[in-house]
C-alpha cells in the first residue's frame, strides 16, 4: 500500500531520529492493514495506481484459474483418498483467496483524506502503546476514532 511514509509515521509519533526505520514500519504496514481490513477494501494513493491494479487483475485471475486447474489435473493422479482430498481443498482453499483479493481490488479506493487520518490515528495508537497490557493508567477511547472516519467509505459484506 505505501500510503504512509517513514517520515510521516516519525513526525505523527514524534518519534526520535534514532529510532530505527525498521521499528516503525510494522506499525505503518499494520495500520494499513487494519483499515482494508475494516474497509473490505484495498487502498490506493493514487488513481494511477488503483487502474494499474485493476488493470493487472484480468491476468492474475487467468494464473489462478490455471494454477487450479494444475492443481486439480495432479489430484487425479493421487492414488491416496486422503491426500488427494487434501490437496483439491488446498487448490480450492487458493482459488478462493485469489477470488477475494481480486474482490477487495475491484472495489478498492484511492484513500480520502479521513482514511490517511484514521490510519495515522491507528498507527499512533500501535506505536504508543507497543505492550499488550497498560498498568496504572486509565484508558478511554476517543470518541472520533479511526472507525468514525472510516465508516463512511466501508464496504459491508452480506453473506
């Protein structure tokens, strides 16, 4: 994704200049991450970018339906019941993970403003609080936080 720099991860978290690149980009990678996973949705910087991805989708989808159907072909060999079920499931199990991600691309979106924010305001919360349990502090969420600005461009799924 890439919608945030290292230097504006550092400057949001106000982040010393000796703090490694490498500390900071799991959070950055994880913050993005929770919004498309919210979103149901992958993000885009730029309109540039979410047509190359889209553009990009007719292939990977013929990759997918041939590593499927390779996958199935090789199947029919296994003699074993057990291992030839496990390996159509494992071809299936591919199949539908390709199926989603072309899905969330389809409906992808150039980040508005209030993503990049609620991502920022994710990573800040990431990055301060890097334990998993606070002591002696008392903890409130705030009540314009990252889902707030981000419902408004959430793609609700019905089963």
């Amino acid at each position: 994704m890439g919608l945030i720099t290292i230097e504006q991860a550092r400057a949001h978290c106000r982040a010393d200049a000796d703090v490694p690149d490498g500390q900071l980009q799991p959070y950055i990678d994880g913050a993005e991450s929770a919004a498309c996973a919210y979103l149901n949705r992958a993000l885009f910087g730029t309109q540039a970018d979410l047509d190359a991805a889209l553009d990009g989708l007719p292939a990977k989808a013929a990759a997918a339906a041939q590593n499927y159907a390779d996958a199935v072909e090789a199947a029919a060999g296994i003699v074993d019941d057990d291992q030839r079920r496990v390996t159509l499931e494992v071809a299936s199990l591919r199949k539908s993970t390709a199926a989603a991600a072309a899905t969330r691309v389809m409906n992808g979106i150039v980040a508005a403003p209030s993503v990049v924010s609620a991502i920022l305001l994710t990573l800040g919360a990431l990055y301060s609080n890097r334990e998993a349990v606070i002591v002696g502090l008392q903890v409130a969420e705030l009540p314009l936080g990252a889902c707030e600005l981000l419902r408004p461009y959430r793609l609700v799924m019905m089963p």
